[in-house]
C-alpha cells in the first residue's frame, strides 16, 4: 500500500472533542516539518454544575408502569458543540483558500461529527481521516506516525 503524501502546506488536523491542534507541513512530503497554526482547547464545568435535575418521568400509555429517562451526558454534548465548531473554523478556511489538502485523525466519534458538519467545498480538500487519538502525542511522534500511515 502506498504511504500518505503529506504536501507543503497541507494541513493537519489533530483533535478530540477536548482540544484541536491545527498544523501546517512546511516541509515536504520525505520530510515532514509541522508547524502549530493554532490551538483550541474546550474547558467543561462538571456534570452537577451543568445539570442539577432528575432525569424526566414517563408513563405507558396502555398500563401504569413508568420509567425515567436517561441522564443527560453534559460532557459529551459539549465535545459534540466543540467538534461542530471546529467544523465550522474548517469550513471557513476551506471558503477563504487557507488550505489545498486536509488530513484529519481524530477518534470515530470525533471523526463521524466533523464529517456531519464539514461543508461540501471543506470535504473537497480531505486527503485522508485517520481514526486516532493523537492528542496527547508531541509533533515529532505526529510526524513519525504520518510518515509511516499506508493509504
């Protein structure tokens, strides 16, 4: 299998729904040279801070039972808000020119909200989606592990 090519001035888009590191190869393809563009970082206020209400109630319509309704997951919604905005900042670069190609690794869910909320002209651009979390990773080991993905 071929390897990724990773072009000069691609960009690279390491995130989760917690944080979003833009990158740009200002090197070449053999030789990748990432370069922070810019960095965001989604800060949550705990779950009892956010929600401080039971679950709702329901009632079956044919008898007397009842259940409740699930928990809301506070946190998973805010890293869902937080995907649709980098999606949003993706879309906006896409419209301005800002970029040729695109490489996106995030986790599946990550991966699956952005691709929801990434714009026909965003999608366009995307040379490829890895499924990791490399977030928690320095760019020299971004770097090693582009150099390494078979497309």
């Amino acid at each position: 299998m071929p390897l990724l090519h990773v072009a000069h001035g691609d960009w690279v888009l390491v995130g989760d729904g917690k944080k979003a590191l833009f990158l740009t190869n200002e090197g070449d393809p053999d030789l990748l040279n990432l370069r922070t563009l810019s960095v965001r970082v989604q800060t949550s206020a705990a779950d009892h801070e956010q929600g401080t209400d039971r679950p709702g109630r329901t009632f079956a319509s044919m008898s007397h039972a009842r259940s409740s309704y699930e928990q809301t997951d506070w946190h998973e919604l805010d890293e869902m808000r937080f995907a649709h905005d980098i999606a949003a900042q993706i879309n906006r670069a896409a419209q301005e020119g800002l970029f040729k190609k695109l490489i996106l690794i995030a986790p599946p869910k990550t991966l699956g909200e952005l691709r929801d909320k990434l714009s026909p002209e965003a999608r366009k651009h995307i040379r490829a989606e890895i499924n990791k979390d490399l977030t928690k990773h320095a760019i020299p080991e971004i770097e090693r592990l582009l150099r390494m993905y078979e497309v």
